[in-house]
C-alpha cells in the first residue's frame, strides 16, 4: 500500500510539473511582454532618480573655512 501511494505523489508530482510547463510554455508572450514593461519603468524610474538628485556637497564646501 505504502507503494501504491508513494508512485501516486509521483505521478502526481510529474503532472503537476508538465502543467506548469505547459502554462508558461502557452503564455511566453505575454510574460515576457510583461517582464519587458516592468524592466522599461524600473529604467525609467532609474533615469529620473538620477536627474533629480543633486550633490548638496558643492553648497557646503566653504562651511568649515
């Protein structure tokens, strides 16, 4: 019996697999799409972080003269 169960959480392991494969497999498109949009905000968001910060070290250069 104890057999019969283990192959059972085998076969059930293997089916649970091929249907995730096959559920990334039938919607790649849209994945990667969504991965290209997420990588385009995170750019873009990098690209305004950097042009809104600005050094405040240059207005304290003088404080300890």
């Amino acid at each position: 019996m104890k057999v019969a169960r283990f192959v059972l959480k085998v076969v059930a392991l293997a089916l649970a697999t091929a249907a995730a494969v096959c559920t990334v497999i039938a919607f790649w498109d849209k994945i990667s799409e969504c991965a290209q949009d997420v990588v385009g905000k995170v750019r873009a968001r990098r690209q305004y972080a950097e042009g809104c910060c600005i050094d405040d070290e240059d207005d304290y250069t003088d404080w300890d003269e």
